[in-house]
C-alpha cells in the first residue's frame, strides 16, 4: 500500500456498499466477499477456451465442437447473487464506483502477461446516449493504470443497433451480430502492430458478442492472438 493510499484509507475508511458497514480492505463486508464465486476458486473447473464451469479442467463440448475465434477466456467471477446485483446497479443505475470495486476484486486474479491492448467492448452510439457510458470501458479503466496496458475504446465500432443478448436464445443471438461491429480505420496501423490483445466485456453467456468482435478482429488481422475478459461468466446452459 503506498503513502497516498493509507491516508487515503484513514481519511476515507473503507465502507460495505451493501450494508454499510465499515470493513477491512475492499467496500464489501466478508460476508459478501465469501459469497463471490470465482473460476479462479480452488475448487472450481472451467473450460479453458470459455470459462463455462465443468466437472473437470478441459475444453467444453462446444469449444470443441465450434471453436471460438478467441483463444483464451479469463473471467473474473461467475454471475451469482452479490456480483449479479452489484453488476445491476453498476449499469442501471449509474453506481460507476461499484464498476471500480470489482475490476479491482478481479484484478489480483487477471493475467496480463503478453497483452498489447484491451478493447472494451463498444456500444451502439444509442446505446451509449441512454446509458451515459460504457461499461466495459469502466471496467477497464478499473483494471489498469496509466502506465500499464493501452486501453483501445476506440479501435472496435459498433456500427448497427442490435437487440440486448439477454432478450435472444442462442441462435438469434448469434445472427443479431451479424454485421454489428468493424475495426476503426484509424486503429488499424496499432492492431497491426499488436501480437496478443483482450476484448473485454461486463458480462459474458454464450461468449457471442465477445467471439463476434474476435471475428472482427481476426478477419483483418489474422496474425492476432486474442483472449476474452469477462467480469462475470453466467452459466450457458
Ligand atoms: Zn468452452
């Protein structure tokens, strides 16, 4: 902890957001800590490709079967209770600071050897007006420092109006996509100098908005290494 951040913690003691109670380290009481339910948990088997939980450590049937265009998924939670609340009321109601609070209960878990750039997913410009901002650009801004990885919100536009995901099955919602996103011109002499790069969503179903901007990207830069980031894995199915 540096100098500013034991002043700042004396001058603002840490508070649980839920209850209100004055904790420890994080403004979650333990409570709440304990019931986040993490892929990284010891007990916990994920697929590798899509974090959707197993029984075993491996690669799920549908990575199997469908391989998706990113190689690696590494999710910060599952979408369980507390997450799931405090997810809502990061995006519906405006409470930034709980987008803050968990990119940094994710961040001591999130790998970022090898990565150039993370590029949050975008919203349509619609989308953006009603919210007033980007979720997975807060997040992002959550997750690293200035001097850390580049954050690119820019390079990847979302370029058609689609359907929420939540609304969609499976199938409809892959077609939803289709056509939704496409590389900036004016990122592309970056992309290109990229070798590894995350795309980084809030959170993540059936991996489809996060395998459709992979697609994206991969279409026009094959040589890309990419990994999916998601704050939260809901179970698939
Ligand atoms: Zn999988």
């Amino acid at each position: 902890m540096t100098q500013f951040e034991s002043f700042e913690k004396w001058l603002f003691p840490p508070q649980c957001v839920l209850s209100g109670q004055p904790t420890q380290d994080w403004d979650l009481a333990d409570v709440y800590l304990q019931k986040l339910s993490r892929p990284s948990d010891a007990n916990q088997k994920s697929c590798f490709v899509c974090a959707e939980p197993l029984a075993v450590d491996g690669i799920c049937g549908r990575c199997l079967q469908t391989p998706p265009v990113f190689e690696q998924t590494q999710a910060g939670f599952y979408y369980t209770s507390v997450v799931q609340d405090l997810i809502h009321s990061f995006k519906y109601e405006q409470q930034l600071h709980l987008g803050r609070l968990l990119a940094q209960l994710w961040r001591p878990q999130l790998v970022m050897t090898g990565i150039d750039a993370i590029l949050p997913v975008p919203l349509h410009r619609d989308r953006l007006l009603e919210r007033g901002f980007n979720q997975a650009l807060e997040l992002a801004n959550g997750l690293v420092g200035d001097d850390e990885v580049p954050i690119l919100p820019f390079a990847i536009q979302r370029i058609k109006p689609t359907v929420a995901q939540a609304l969609l099955n499976a199938q409809q919602r892959q077609h939803n996509l289709d056509g939704a996103f496409a590389v900036n011109p004016k990122a592309e002499s970056v992309l290109s100098a990229c070798q590894q790069v995350a795309i980084l969503d809030d959170v993540m179903t059936t991996g489809s908005t996060l395998n459709q901007v992979a697609l994206t990207l991969k279409t026009k830069f094959p040589h890309l290494k990419i990994q999916a980031w998601a704050l939260a894995r809901a179970k698939s199915h």
